[in-house]
C-alpha cells in the first residue's frame, strides 16, 4: 500500500491550507428535511391488494390499494425539468376520492425509534416554524433563530370535482374524482418575497399528465444511458422484491435479484445527482 502514501500526504496538505486560510472555521448549515405532507384518507373497508411501486425509468412513485369494490392509486415524481414535488390522487370511481391535506414541518423525533433505537437524530439548529396560506394555498416558512435565516415551502391544491375547504392549516376535500398537489420549496431567501413568486410559478404550470411526460423524458435520457441484461433475469421480473431477498437469505440470490439492485443504484444515483 505504499503507493498511496504520495495521495495521501497531499490530501493532507491540501486541508491544512484550506484550514490556514480559514475555510474550515466557516459555520455550514445542516441539512434536514423542511416539509412533509400529510394525508388523512378515510376507509370504508378493511384495504386490499396494497402495492408501492418506484418505476426506475420515469422516476415516478404509486401506491395502490382497493377499498372494497373501489381501487385507489398515489403517485408521487420530484420534476426534475420543473423543480417541484407533484402528488396526484385518484381512484377507479368517480367521485370517491375524500381527504384532508396538510403541509407540516418535518421532525426527526421519529430517528430515535428506527431500527435498533440506537442511532440519534443529528442536532438541528431552533427553527421557529409558520404556517399560512389561503384557499388552494398552502404555505410553511421556517426561520432559523439563530442569525434569521429562513427557508419554507408553497402548495397548491387542485381539486377536480367533489367539494373541498379550507379548515385552518388544512384542506378539507369530498367526493373528488381527482386531487393534484404541487409543491415548491425555497431557502436562503425572505419568504415574503420567495412565496409570491413560487405561487406564480406554481399557478403556471399544467396537469399531472403534462407533468409525468415531462418528468419521464429528463429523468429517462439519463436512466437509459446504461442498461444491464443478465441470463435468466426474465423468469423473476415480475417477482416482489420480498421473494427475490428470501431466496437470497436461503442462498439462493437470482439473476432477477442483481439486475433488479443494479437497476435501484442506477435510480438512486439518478435522483440525486444534476444532469
């Protein structure tokens, strides 16, 4: 290994002269999540026929499930040509669609009690948080109490058919046949001049349909750019992943299975990386 030590000894020169001259004593915010949706739908029957989905290719998200003889289906896509989180709801019959939506600050309390319970959430700094807007409207603003940095998020709620109404920080929606939310965030900016704009830029844009096209071509140029076919992959494409990880954990791990976790790191790099 001791070619590495040339590398590594001017790695370590390197941070010593950032250090000198000061780059290592600058404060950097942390990251954390700024808002999170939260969705009350009620149920009529015991849900069947539950399945999440993630398609690789589009980068869009689903959820589907069926309340008695009606089937409903969530999906989500982080529009990388249009830089805002959309989420559409619907179902098989008209009208069926009944729930309350709500923007609501994103807390990490829950960290402490995933998996093992050992790992902690990382310290945030205080963060006061408002929350706003009016009609389709909705609106969260977090400021930091420190130094009065701010940051926040804008959503607007598009209802199609049925009723809907705002009840203080929440929208309120009945017998719809189909809901859009569009969420758009900011940081580093005064909310009062960054939620104007993100509302006008929100208004602007079209339909789920128009969205998902959009979002299917950017996001699939680059998915596309590699493709890994293994011999034998096709007899368990249409598997869950369930059954694909308890053959593996039975020693049996299939090509399907390889394909399969290539195809989700191709995806997650995707996702969070710029063109």
């Amino acid at each position: 290994l001791g070619f590495l030590c040339p590398w590594a000894s001017a790695w370590n020169g390197l941070i010593r002269w950032l250090q000198e001259r000061g780059y290592g004593n600058q404060p950097i915010a942390p990251f954390h999540p700024a808002a999170e949706w939260r969705l009350d739908t009620p149920a009529r029957h015991p849900y069947q026929e539950y399945r999440r989905e993630v398609d690789f290719a589009t980068g869009v998200v689903s959820v589907h499930w069926r309340d008695g003889g009606v089937r409903h289906t969530r999906e989500l896509l982080v529009s990388r040509p249009d830089g805002i989180v959309a989420l559409r709801v619907r179902s098989s019959q008209a009208g069926a669609v009944t729930l309350r939506l709500r923007l609501a600050p994103c807390g990490l309390e829950a960290a402490e009690t995933m998996g093992s319970g050992a790992a902690r959430p990382p310290d945030q700094p205080p963060v006061t948080f408002t929350l706003g807007g009016a009609g389709e409207w909705l609106e969260l603003t977090g400021i930091y109490d420190v130094g009065g940095g701010q940051f926040g998020a804008v959503a607007q709620v598009r209802v199609a058919g049925g009723t809907w109404r705002r009840e203080g920080d929440t929208v309120a929606v009945e017998n719809a046949d189909e809901v859009l939310a569009l969420t758009d965030l900011f940081a580093n900016e005064p909310a009062a001049a960054a939620l104007p704009r993100r509302r006008r830029a929100l208004a602007a844009l079209p339909e789920w349909d128009a969205l998902r096209r959009r979002q299917a071509r950017a996001h699939g140029a680059l998915f596309r750019r590699v493709s890994l076919e293994l011999g034998g992959a096709e007899t368990g494409a249409a598997a869950g992943n369930e059954h694909l990880l308890l053959e593996a954990v039975q020693g049996r791990v299939s090509p399907a299975l390889v394909q399969r976790m290539f195809e989700y790191g191709r995806y997650l790099l995707v996702c969070s990386a710029a063109d």
